[in-house]
C-alpha cells in the first residue's frame, strides 16, 4: 500500500472517530438533559404532594383539638357543643377542599385516604349536632363519643401512612 492511500484511509478514520464520538456525545447530553427534566418535574410533583398533604394535616389538627375536648365520662355541657360545632363547621369545610388538593396532587390512594379523613370529620360534626338537640342519651353518649373519634383516628393514621409511604418513594428515572 502506498503512502497516500495509507494517509487517506487514515484521515477517514479519523473523522469517523470524531464523528462518532460527537454523536455519542451529543446522544449522552440529550439523554441526561431529559432525564434532569424528569427528575425536576417528579421533585416539583412530589413537593406539590408534600404540600398538599400538610395542608389537610393542618386542618385535621382543627378537628382533632375539637375531638380531644371531649370525654366519655360526662355529657358535655351545652356551650362546649355549641363551640365544637362552631369550629367543626368551618374546618370540615376546607377538609373537603384540602382532599380535593390531595386527590388532584395524587395518588388515587392517598387522595381516597384524604377523603376518607373529611368523611369521618363530617360524621363528627353530625355527632355534635345530634349532641345539640339533645338526642343522645348519658348512656349512649361514651359509646358513640368512642365510635367517632376512633373512626377519625383510624382515617387520620391510615391517611398519613400513605402519604409517607408515597412520599419515601425515591424516583429514579428509567431508561
């Protein structure tokens, strides 16, 4: 072989080589450019999410400070149902509101919990309702006083689990 065929077959794989490794460069880029921008968007999902569910714990906290003034072992007086009621209206209000937020940020699970939770509370405020007009016997009063919180604390516990779990996810982008 002659020494100009060598310099040219030579030259050839030369710019086949920087070709490419300049396609496998720019492959590389891309490729780690879109998966930055999936692992922004799950973080800003996942922050939303974290948001979300604080907020619903925030005004189950309302409910759960309304929950705990009462106790089974007397009927509680008439002005203390009647402030219960007047804080319950309102939180269970944006109970709903917060587990629509919850349901929209996702998952169908966790929003299903969140729901769930403004269920209960909603229960809890007919229970004080109930108490106002006097329909509840001293009898029956310790036992559904304990069905309705421990249905609350049960949905509460079962929300925020979920929300952990979900949230502890870490998220790896696949291939």
């Amino acid at each position: 072989m002659d020494q100009g065929l060598a310099a040219v077959l030579g030259a050839g794989v030369g710019v086949l080589g920087t070709l490419g490794t300049a396609s496998l460069a720019y492959i590389a880029a891309r490729r780690q450019a879109v998966d930055q921008g999936m692992v922004h968007h799950w973080q800003r999902v996942r922050d939303d999410r974290r948001d979300a569910y604080l907020a619903l714990l925030e005004e189950a906290a309302t409910v759960t400070d309304v929950v705990h003034s009462f106790t089974p072992r007397a009927m509680p007086s008439e002005s203390l149902v009647r402030e219960a009621v007047s804080e319950m209206n309102p939180a269970v209000s944006k109970l709903y509101a917060c587990a629509t937020r919850v349901a929209l940020a996702g998952s169908a699970e966790v929003g299903s919990r969140a729901f769930e939770v403004h269920k209960v509370a909603r229960n809890w405020r007919l229970f004080l309702e109930v108490l106002m007009r006097n329909q509840v016997t001293a009898e029956e009063y310790g036992e559904r006083l304990h069905e309705v919180t421990q249905a609350f604390t049960r949905a509460l516990a079962t929300f925020t689990g979920a929300a952990r779990d979900l949230l502890q996810v870490p998220f790896f982008p696949g291939p």
